[in-house]
C-alpha cells in the first residue's frame, strides 16, 4: 500500500460516520442519519438558490462594495 492510498483511507475513515451495530436501534440510528443527510443537502440547496435569486435581483451590488470611491473632478 502506497502513502497516498494510506492517507485517503484514513481521512475516508475521518469522515465515515461509525458502523451501527445489529438490532432495532442501529436500523432507528442509521435512517436517522439518512434523513439528517438528505435534510442538510436540502437546506444548502435551498440556501444556494436564495443567494442566487438576491444576486440576480440587485446585480450591481456585489460589484459596488468592491467599486473605487469617485471624489469628483480632480482640481
């Protein structure tokens, strides 16, 4: 096994939520993280499509806050 394959396995396991066991309450624990999932990529879905719809409403916006100061005509 090489070091890159090393290193993935480990953050793979980092982020793997943890095996449930046999037995009812693994079965309730499992559908529960599903659903918590499923609701999460929901909410960021929905946020993603709020910001989107406000950048199109006022456009300029976003390029204002970055936009120079004009002081007016130079004397």
């Amino acid at each position: 096994m090489t070091l890159t394959q090393t290193t993935r396995r480990m953050a793979q396991d980092l982020f793997r939520a943890p095996a449930a066991e046999k037995g009812t309450d693994a079965t309730k624990l499992r559908e529960f993280r599903m659903r918590l999932q499923l609701k999460t990529r929901e909410l960021k879905l929905t946020e993603r499509q709020d910001r989107q719809e406000k950048r199109v409403l006022r456009p300029g916006l976003s390029r204002a806050v970055f936009a120079p100061a004009h002081n007016g005509p130079a004397a």
